[in-house]
C-alpha cells in the first residue's frame, strides 16, 4: 500500500505544451531528474559559509528581538526584583535574581535561546501591537555558585548596548546610527574586566537617549530606586529591569522568519539542503569560485550558448528586457541592474511567461510581500495564468481555492497539434521581424552617428583649406583616385615624379611630403564619407521602420497571446489529475509535507513567495528550472542560497544603488564568525558574501563579473530622472518622456538656511527648515487636485521625528507621507509630489555631511520616484557647492547648445523661419521650434549612437507631438552640415 506522498511522486505529469517546444523549451519529466553530484566547489568550504552565516543570522537575531507584552511575566521574559540597577551603573558584579526571573534563567538552560538583562524598560505600540523592549541590552549568563552564593544570579558577559529592536521601531535602521549611539553610550566607561556592562553616568545617558528618541517617561529614570514591575502598561519608559530570552524561535514566530531561513541553511536538518547536491544548481554558479584560491568571478556556465528564446510579454518588450530575458533563459547565474522606474516588474513577468510557454518550472521570490504583489497584479493580466502563492499556512487555504476554481472555470478540451504548430510558428515568425527591424534601425543609427563624426572632420579639413567638394569633383576623379596617386608620389624615380606633377598642375597642392600626407588623410576621409553616405541613401527611412516595428511588435504580442493561452490551457487539461491528488493531499497531510509536488510543478509550473519563506518549498536541488529574486537589493546573501538551491537557473534583480540590508552585528562579532567558520576575510569580501556588507544582488554581481542593466526610465519628470541617473547609475539608462501638460515645472527650491544641531547617534536635526518645511506642505495641499500623494523625506532621523511631529498637528486634505531614505522603496510608493528636506547647511558636521552625500538609495528614489513635482526646502548656497545630484539640482550645468542645432537654425533664420532653440514642451524639451505663420514645427536633432537610442528619439518625438499637437520632425545632425540647404527647403514645406 502506497501512500499519498508517494502516489504524489509518481502522478501522471502534465505533458508537453500544444505543438512543438520553442527554444529552450524543457522536456516533460526533465525537472525531475537528479542533479549531477558532483559539485565544483569543495564541500567544506559550503559548508564552512553555511555554519558562519547561520552564526550571523541567530546572533543578528539576538541583537533584533522583540517581544510582545503578553510575553512579559513569562518563561521567556520576567521583570527583576525592585532595588538598585547593578550591572549597567557597575554597582555589582552580579545580579540577584527573583523566581519568576529564575525561571527563565532555567528556560535558558533547557534551550539555545540566549540569555539577556535589559534596563530600562520601554512599552510601544497600540492594541495587538504592544511590544516590550528595553532600551540598553547586555548578554548575561548564570553565575557560579562561587561569583554569587545564595539565590541565583546572573553575570554580564559583554558590553552594554543600545537595543536595535527599540531603535527600528523609533526609525533608526541605518547602521551609521547605531554605530554612532553604541559610540557614544560606551564612552567614559569604566572598562573593568569583572563589570563589562558598565556605563560612566547612566541614568543621564539613559534620559538622553529617550529624548533623542522621542520616547515619553512614565517614571523618573533612577537606576538607585528600580521598580520590580511597571506601574501599568502606559506607552513609554518605565523604572524597571528584566530577563529575557533573545533569539530565533523566541516569540513564537511563524513561516518566513529567522528560524526558516537557518533550518534550510543548516546541511543536519532534515529539510535543510544538502552541499552534496548543489551541482548543476544556480547556487553552485554563485559559490562556484569560492573555494578557488582567489575567488575570482565566475561566469555564466551552463545553457547560455543555446538558441535565443523567443519572448512572450503581455506588455512588449524593448530590447535591454530582452537582453536580459534572453540571458536568463539561457545563463546559469543572471545579474540584472533595474534602476527604478526601469521596469524590473515588467521584466520579471516576461521572463516568467516565456518560461512557462516553454514548459519550464518557475520560482519568482521577492524581498517583500510589495515584490510579490507586484509579480501577482502582472501575472492577472490577460493573457492571465494561475500563480501558487506559499509562503506560509494562510496561504494555504488560498492554494485550496486556487486549484478548486482552476478545476471548475477552466475544464479545457484538446489543442489540436496544427493549431498549436501555427500559434508557434507565428509567434517565432514575428519575432523574427522585431529583431530585423531592431537590426535595421541600428544601422540606420550607427550610420548616421559615424555621419555626424564624419562631417565634424570633414568642417575641420574646409577650415585648414583642404576643401574635398573642391578637391574631387567628377572633372579631376574620385578621393579614391587621388589617394592612389598621392601614395605614390612620395616615391623616387620617374613614375613618382610623373604623380607629383598631375597633384600639383590638377589640385594645386604642394607636393612636399606634409602636404602629401595630408592630402592622404582628406582622401581616405572622402572615401569613408560617400561610402557612409551611399549606405545611407539605400537604407530604409526611419518613418517606415518605426512602422515596421510598431506592427510586427503588435503581430508579436497577439501571436504570443494564441501561443501562451494554448500552452497554459493544454497544460491545464492534461494536468487535471495532478490538481485533484494535490487538493485530496492537503486535506489528508492537514497542509503539512510536500505531496503531490512533482505533476503539481508540471501543471502549476509557475510558484511564488518571498525570499525568507522558500522553506515552504520542498528542499530539493534544481526543483524549479528558474528562479527569480526580485528586490534583490533588500536581500541577505543567506536567505538567497536557500532559493538558488531550488534553481537550475537564476535571474536576480536589483538596484545598484541600494547599500543592501543593514545589520545589527557589531564589526568585532562578525569578524569572530568568520574566523570561526574558517573562511579567508578577503576572499568572502571580494565576493560580497560577508553578513552586512551588501545585498544579494552584490554577491551575484561580483560573482559573475558582468551586470546587464534596464536602461530606459519611466515615470519621473526628465529634469529630476536624468539628474539621478548621471549620478547615481553613472549614465547607464536614459529617460523615456511621459509629458505632463498639466504638471507644471518639475522643480521648486525654497531657500533656508538654518543650522544643523548635533544630536547623538552622527546625527543633526534643521529646525529652521523642518518649519518652514512645514509651512511648503501646507501651501502645497490647499493648492494640489484631489486624489494626489505628497511625500515629505529627509535624510536622518531627527529630522524625520521633528517632521512627523511638526505636521502631525496639521490638518491636511491629501494623504501625506513623512519618511527618510526609504519612504519611496518601492515604484508603486511613488508620490505626486515630493518635499526634501535635505537638512544639511554651513556649520554641518563633517561626519554628516559624508553620510548624507553617501546616500545614493535617497537621491535616486527622490528623484526617480516623484511624478509631478520636486520641492527642495533647504540651503541653496550650501548644495550648490556640494556637487552630486542636489548640487546640480541647486545650480544646473550650463548646457551648451549643439553646433549642428545651431547651424540649422541660421539656415531657417536666412529663409525667414521664426526660429526658438531648447523649446520647453509640456513637461519635455524640444531641440527647436520652427514658426512657421501661424502653425509651429518642433525639431529633435538625432545624434543616436546606436537603434535603441534612435527608438527612444522616436518615441520622444510621439510624446512632444501628442502633448503638444504640433508635427515633430527628426532632424539627422550630419545634414545641418552637409546638406543644410535641402534640409531647410524639406523642413519650410513640412506639414
């Protein structure tokens, strides 16, 4: 007798999609089979990282715990006995304990949570919110009966700290904080050997930073007189010291936390995976160079070298998306730079399509339910196709219903094999004409750019005398004539004499030999310059290629559409049997275990759930053919190995520009685990894989050594957009316009000078400008329409708390969001408007002044993240001197006007054109605007250096003509040189 696990293992799988498989198609049955066992990398080595990251992650956790008021009294957390504070004031050396502190201190002993003393106490929240959380912490352990006869006790055992639980929940997350509030709290201390927890003046240091961190006194702080519990549960701090247990698995916290992430780390549990079988896994792609003697980049092995893959997108497609689609459907390990606004959602949801019409297994895991969100809003759009959401028990019940309506809605009938031959067939097809025409229009664009370079040196030899039009006409012969008979006139003897005398009597060039190798030069320039020319003149015109590729896109999206709907519907009809087996395992294994799972993937093939809730998947290597980690840059390289373990493939997608997930460690502490786990510093380094020092997206970056971007911006205004782009992403994507009539300019600065008040923890505070900051959210919400958002952000957290206050007062028409760095994480937090207050002024602290210019992840969401409207409240002398983005926001670069833009517009000027160069347009700016009477042309010059560039001109183009309603015209630069006289006539009779 079988049981349902195994029936599960064995059920009929789901087949192959309609027709044949298109490239990179996988077999039926193939995700099943077993992953090779023979792993590039050296087992210990895994297995060292494996242990060291674990150590991270439970001390990390230690260092973070929070706990719930209804767990005060408790085995896991207990006030001590009234009297004075011992350990932080270095009045004892050891700490007396009562029983219900006791029994604690022997929940200790029985388990692996770690033993912590806390003073004073402090309640937050409201309702089922309620936490208890002391503001300093030490580790504490028993005492020998030696140290402390008579009732237990307990003995510091390292050095105080400010509790990073309380501090997250006040809005300090930024590491450069709690470094700076650690500083502070351990300087003046005593440092004695026996007393490791005592601080020099501590209930002055204790009332410090409660004020700093807005924190409301229910007693006084007085470290003689200790409660032996709180008086009640009021907010705010109380005269009170107590126990705890710190740690993963403390609180009793559900899928998706810490404990998920180490059990799957950790090779003894028996879930957990296995370094043995990591190869021909992404994951081995990722720790591949490891355990080298360098830990040099790896690079993509695997089925890079296979056919392109032809994509399936509900959206369309440009063609970095399809770099990187096409990488990731091929490549073992894909690293993907999504600066915001660049579609990193989008690219993620084509490459999970193309997977699944290919027959392939797809895991998508985001760093937040935000990432997931925003992959399940895609997946639902037609052609929809049903997604599995785990992640933890409530999403359980949704799986339920998920396979129930898929049962009921969507019964299916067969897909004849012609019909779903065709379907492919015409999707490969049209395909095949998007790629011509992308092919087409880079050359019609290199074409014209090495044009443009020609010309520049072409204007250069007419100034220096060395005219070509004058040079070879059709009566003296071609530059190639010239160039033969100039190379052979240098030589000695009669025939080099005869050559030197037909340059001097015909062109009338001196024959000394400078002369001659500049005529030389000239010709060869000549030569390039018609041969460019005649390429030119035999190309398609850009007007019939934007049309070619409108339309074979469009022919793309609707053959992709047939296909994609064929392949999910075909799949749904074989698989029918998997869906019902899964629903009866559920109900028999009551949610728990894997049934069923193999036919489920083949019929289900597309899975989600964040990054720390992959647990909830099978601990199987290569489970998925894919896996996509989205929000890449908010996630820790330990909670990446578990999903790149599942994968045989991986695409991973970030921001660059984020620092990563900051950690709680202290530099020491780390440093420990490491040299613990036996890994060399520097070769973990390298490769980004130490605990705190990026994100996954860094450690797969350095891993590969080669980075594809999404390079074209959407949604910003194109003032702020392309500001944080050149500094922020070094250039690497341009911006796409979407103009606003109705926005207004893009840009307000509201000067205030103000100074900055240095409070603990490298931190300031601006109150000048937090005032009048608040005086700009005011005249902004009477004056915006309805419906709109407004963000007010700011670096630091001082800052933030006065703001929050401040405006807390207000009553306000619209939603208003006050926040710091990471108030616009997200593209779908974007707000209408944005008022910055940058708080730095003359008189910063140097220190300051550092970490807030640092802060790349800021400057990028203000100002990629703003869709109408940008208002700066701050010092404009200051920034303008400080360079970086908001240095050129406060004193623009003077732009220099193209020689070419020029040139043509003294051409329209001669034939009576009103002529007005850098027209501002709805939000967007136009090269030139030609007024013609009473109708206006508006000019873009084209200087693309290559097609995409030029489908983004185009597309500009659309843009300032449907905003504006006035005909847009392309104007090749090479042609105000070159031709200018006909490109005057064709623009005078433009219509």
């Amino acid at each position: 007798m079988r049981s349902l696990r195994d029936d599960g293992q064995t059920a009929q799988n789901a087949g192959p999609a309609p027709g044949a498989a298109l490239p990179g198609a996988r077999s039926p049955g193939e995700g099943d089979a077993p992953m090779h066992r023979n792993p590039s990398v050296p087992q210990s080595e895994i297995r060292a990282l494996l242990a060291y990251l674990r150590a991270c992650l439970r001390r990390e956790a230690v260092h973070t715990h929070g706990m719930g008021l209804d767990l005060l009294g408790t085995d896991e957390c207990a006030c001590l006995p009234a009297g004075p504070e011992l350990l932080f004031s270095g009045a004892g050396e050891t700490l007396p304990l009562g029983p219900a502190a006791t029994r604690v201190l022997r929940a200790a002993d029985r388990g692996t949570l770690t033993l912590r003393y806390g003073y004073p106490l402090v309640i937050l929240g409201e309702g089922t919110e309620r936490s208890v959380l002391p503001l300093l912490t030490v580790d504490v352990r028993a005492a020998t009966p030696a140290e402390g006869p008579g009732v237990p006790r307990v003995r510091a055992v390292g050095p105080p700290d400010v509790n990073p639980a309380l501090l997250a929940r006040a809005g300090i997350t930024d590491p450069e904080d709690l470094l700076g509030l650690r500083a502070r709290l351990r300087s003046g201390a005593p440092g004695t050997g026996n007393r490791p927890a005592a601080l020099a003046a501590l209930a002055a240091q204790a009332r410090d930073l409660l004020a700093r961190l807005e924190i409301e006194r229910i007693d006084d702080i007085d470290p003689r007189a200790v409660r032996g519990a709180p008086r009640s549960a009021s907010t705010g701090a109380h005269n009170v010291a107590l126990l705890f247990l710190a740690g993963p698995g403390a609180g009793g916290h559900g899928t998706g936390t810490v404990g998920d992430v180490l059990a799957d780390l950790d090779p003894s549990d028996p879930d957990g995976f296995d370094p043995a079988d990591i190869g021909g896994t992404a994951l081995e792609a990722l720790l591949g160079p490891f355990g080298g003697p360098d830990g040099a980049p790896a690079g993509t092995d695997g089925p890079g070298d296979g056919e392109e893959p032809v994509p399936i997108c509900a959206d369309g497609i440009g063609q970095s998306r399809y770099e990187a689609l096409s990488e990731a459907m091929r490549g073992r390990l894909t690293a993907v730079a999504a600066p915001p606004g660049t579609g990193a959602h989008d690219l993620v949801d084509a490459v999970v399509r193309t997977a699944v019409g290919t027959g392939q297994r797809v895991l998508v895991c985001g760093a937040s339910e935000a990432d997931v969100r925003e992959f399940l809003d895609r997946s639902g759009k037609a052609p929809d196709h049903p997604v599995v959401r785990v992640g933890g028990e409530e999403h359980l019940v949704g799986q339920v219903r998920l396979l129930a309506s898929l049962l009921s809605e969507r019964p299916g009938s067969a897909v004849a094999d012609d019909g779903g031959a065709a379907a492919r067939e015409d999707l490969a097809r049209h395909w095949s004409r998007v790629r011509k025409a992308w092919a087409a229009m880079d050359d019609l664009a290199s074409g014209g750019h090495e044009l443009a370079r020609l010309v520049e040196e072409r204007r250069r030899a007419v100034a220096e005398g060395w005219d070509p039009d004058t040079l070879f006409t059709p009566e003296r012969g071609g530059p190639e004539y010239w160039l033969y008979r100039a190379e052979r006139a240098g030589a000695a003897g009669l025939a080099g004499h005869r050559h030197r005398a037909a340059v001097r009597r015909e062109l009338g060039v001196s024959t000394d030999p400078a002369d001659l190798d500049r005529l030389c030069s000239v010709a060869r320039l000549e030569t390039r310059w018609r041969a460019a020319v005649d390429r030119r003149v035999r190309s398609e015109p850009l007007g019939r290629l934007t049309e070619e590729l409108a339309d074979a896109l469009e022919r793309h999206s609707e053959a992709g559409t047939a296909w994609f709907t064929l392949a999910v519907d075909d799949r749904l009809r074989r698989g029918r049997p998997a869906l019902e087996n899964r629903i009866e395992s559920l109900n028999w294994h009551q949610g728990g275990g894997w049934p069923g799972m193999p036919a489920l993937l083949d019929t289900l093939p597309a899975w989600t759930c964040r990054t720390d809730q992959v647990r909830a998947l099978p601990p199987r290597a290569g489970l998925f053919d894919l896996v996509v980690v989205t929000g890449a840059e908010h996630t820790r390289v330990a909670e990446l190995l578990p999903a790149l373990y599942r994968g045989r493939r991986a695409l991973v997608v970030g921001d660059p520009a984020c620092p990563g997930p900051g950690s709680a460690l202290e530099p020491d502490e780390e440093r420990r685990m490491l040299t613990a786990a036996g890994l060399n510093p520097d070769r973990a380094g390298r490769r980004r894989l130490r605990h705190g020092s990026g994100s996954a997206l860094d450690a797969v970056r350095a891993c590969t050594g080669t980075t594809l971007w999404l390079d074209e911006h959407t949604g910003a205004p194109p003032l702020l957009a392309e500001v944080a782009l050149r500094h922020c992403y070094d250039g690497r994507a341009e911006v796409r316009i979407r103009p606003d009539p109705d926005g207004g300019p893009p840009l307000e600065w509201r000067d205030v000078g103000g100074r900055c008040e240095p409070v603990p923890g490298m931190s300031c505070v601006n109150r000048d400008e937090a005032y009048r900051t608040v005086v700009v959210v005011d005249e902004v919400d009477e004056h915006l329409p309805a419906g709109r958002v407004i963000a007010v952000v700011t670096p630091l957290q001082p800052q933030e708390a006065l703001l929050r206050r401040l405006l807390g007062r207000r009553a306000l028409r619209h939603q208003v969001r006050v926040g710091g760095p990471g108030l616009l994480r997200h593209d779908r937090d974007a707000a209408d408007v944005t008022v910055l207050s940058p708080v730095l002024a003359e008189g910063a602290p140097a220190a300051v002044e550092r970490r807030v210019r640092r802060m790349r992840h800021m400057w990028s969401s203000v100002l990629t993240r703003t869709r109408q409207r940008l208002v700066v409240v701050g010092d404009r002398a200051y920034w303008s001197t400080a360079g970086g983005s908001l240095g050129d926001l406060a004193s623009p670069p003077a732009e220099r006007t193209d020689p070419a833009v020029l040139a043509l517009a003294d051409g329209l000027r001669e034939a009576g054109a009103r002529v007005v160069l850098a027209q501002p347009v709805a939000g967007g700016t136009a090269d030139m605007a030609v007024h013609l009477g009473a109708r206006r042309l508006l000019l873009l010059l084209d200087r693309a250096p290559d097609g995409r560039a030029l489908r983004r001109l185009v597309d500009r183009g659309d843009a300032l003509g449907r905003a504006a309603g006035d005909p847009v015209v392309v104007v090749p630069a090479w042609r105000c040189f070159a031709d200018r006289g006909t490109l005057v006539g064709e623009i005078l009779a433009a219509r």
